[in-house]
C-alpha cells in the first residue's frame, strides 16, 4: 500500500509542477527599433500562458496593428525609455483592439491611432497619449468595461471618446481635447464618470460638443472641467441623464463652451445640487442652461448654477422637510 501511494504521488508531481509554470505567465520584453513586434509576442502568450498574468514591456516606435482577443490578464507596459504603437493599415484598422479580454492593462503608450475595447472585454489605460486617429473616435468603449487615468486623448478625425452599448466608463484626470467633433459620446445604455484622484478631467476645444449623450445613457460628473468647445459643453438627448456629485474642494465647472453650457432635450433630465459642487456660467450662447423639444426636465437649474442663466422651468420647490427625506438617497456615495 505505501509503495503504491509513492507511485501515485510521484505520478501527480508533474502535474502540479506544470499548472505552476502556467499560473506564473510570461514576462517578455519587445524592443521595435531593433524588428521586434508587439504582435509577436502576444502570439507567444496566446501558445503558452492564456490566463496569465503576462506583461509584456515595449520599447522604441512600433508600427503594427495590436490585436489583444480572448485573453486574461495581460500588460502591456511601455519603458521607461518610451514606447508608441502607430496605426499601419492607413486609418482601416484600430491601432489596437481589446476583444473578449479580461484584466487587460495599457501604461505609458504613445498611440498614433484608435484604440477599442469591446465584447465584454475590461480594459485599464494609464498614462497614455492617444492621438490622430482616423477611424472616427479616438478610443471606443462597446459591452465593455473601461478605468482610464491620466490618459490624453486628441486630435481624432471624429470624437475622443465612445461609450456605447452598456459599457461602464470612468475618467481620472484625464483630458479629451482638439477632436474634430465632440469630446466624448455616450450613447445606448451607457454610463460615463468624469472625476479625479490629483488634478481633474479636462473635456476642451472639441470642434462640437464637449459631451453628447443619448438613449438612455447617464454621465456623472465628480470633478470635471467642460470648456472651450465648439458647441455645448454637455447635450443630452432621447431620455439621458447628467448628475454632478461634490468632491471638496474642487466644483464641476461648465463654461465658455460656444453655444450653452447644458443643452437639454428629448424628455432627458439634468440635476444640479444646490451644494456648491457645478457652476455653469459665461458661456457664449447666452443662456447657460436650455431646455428645448419635448418634455426636457431639470432640478436645480433656476438656483444653483452658480450664477449661470436658464430657460428651465421647474416644479416648486421641495419643502425642507421632503428634502431631508430625500436627499441621502440622491447624494448616495458612488459605487
């Protein structure tokens, strides 16, 4: 009996010893400038370590489209050094796709191109610059789930941002700016949050609207600055929700955009708290607030924009006492 319990053991050690070597993943590292390709080395992933943790670090100019499909746990890391990927189809392909991929992260990258994320995939960018893509948006997020921070996004052919179908999207401190239509679209069920962790998220000087969501989509705003666009800095449309929450000491500004601040229409709604936390004043339309079409609704636009103007017309106004009933659910903390 001992001797075939031995046997048996030592039978089960090779086992063990192979899911240990597939559980540690891959570390490898690409350096373009010398014929290396990124595209290659998630090729050697995919064969040898699918659940990861993989990283790969990426040195010099990379000219390649990225595939990253139905992996889990992968890094790409640019060095410190530095790194770019560069769009090499002629503007018909993403610079890099994320697809059916889970724990998918992308730090410190020079992308001269777009970048999508979408099949349920979850994707983390940090640090990178996202720029001149020609494809219509500069990153797209589609039944997926995206932690952008730090990220720049500019200069795209169309917007900077797309979240649509469904997808979760969160902006920490970043800056969408110099897009040829609007800074970010929400859109189909989406939910997009502008907030901060140091500075804050800049949406400015996009040739449209700052942001545009439609179809029951919702933008948060935490901590967020709409500037300088070319139309409104927030449109909503086809029953869409904007919310501001108050991260002290910092307000969510909305101004000198070229026509109003927020622009409300379609049975969409926009809530203003009268705690300090937005001020929507000066931009160039005349009215910083507009409510237009069919059945749009705000709450707090005739008292807490910060000395910003309005077309707005609202219900009267809550007793202290309903208020207090209701208030903790409305500035209930995110999730």
């Amino acid at each position: 009996m001992k001797a075939f319990f031995h046997h048996k053991l030592l039978s089960a050690l090779p086992v063990i010893f192979l899911f240990t070597v597939v559980a540690k993943g891959e570390s490898l590292k690409v350096h373009c400038n010398k014929g290396g390709t990124i595209g290659a080395a998630i090729a050697k992933v995919s064969a040898h370590s699918p659940l990861g943790p993989n990283q790969i670090t990426v040195r010099g100019a990379c000219h390649e489209n990225v595939s990253v499909v139905s992996l889990d746990n992968l890094t790409l890391q640019a060095s410190k050094a530095g790194a770019s990927i560069s769009d090499a189809s002629g503007g018909t392909l993403d610079t890099v796709a994320i697809g059916d991929a889970q724990r998918f992260a992308m730090n410190g990258f020079t992308i001269n191109g777009s970048v999508d994320c979408f099949d349920n995939s979850v994707c983390r960018t940090q640090g990178n610059t996202i720029q001149n893509s020609q494809v219509g948006w500069g990153i797209r997020y589609s039944r997926s789930h995206g932690d952008s921070v730090s990220d720049v996004i500019q200069n795209s052919n169309g917007a900077g941002i797309l979240v649509v179908n469904d997808s979760r999207v969160i902006l920490v401190d970043d800056t969408a700016q110099n897009n040829a239509t609007h800074g970010a679209v929400v859109a189909d069920g989406g939910l997009l949050i502008l907030t901060n962790n140091l500075t804050t998220t800049t949406i400015s000087n996009n040739g449209y609207n700052g942001v545009t969501a439609r179809d029951h989509a919702t933008v948060r705003l935490q901590v967020a600055n709409i500037t300088g666009n070319g139309n409104n800095g927030v449109t909503l449309l086809e029953d869409a929700v904007l919310r501001m929450d108050f991260v002290a000491p910092i307000v969510n500004s909305i101004s000198n955009n070229g026509n109003s601040g927020v622009h409300v229409d379609d049975q969409s709604f926009a809530f203003f708290p009268g705690d300090g936390s937005v001020v929507v004043t000066g931009n160039v339309g005349g009215i910083d607030v507009v409510c237009s079409g069919q059945f749009p609704a705000t709450r707090g636009a005739l008292t807490n924009l910060g000395g910003g103007t309005t077309n707005c017309i609202e219900p009267v106004a809550q007793s202290a006492q309903e208020r207090q009933s209701t208030e903790p659910a409305r500035r209930a903390p995110l999730q």
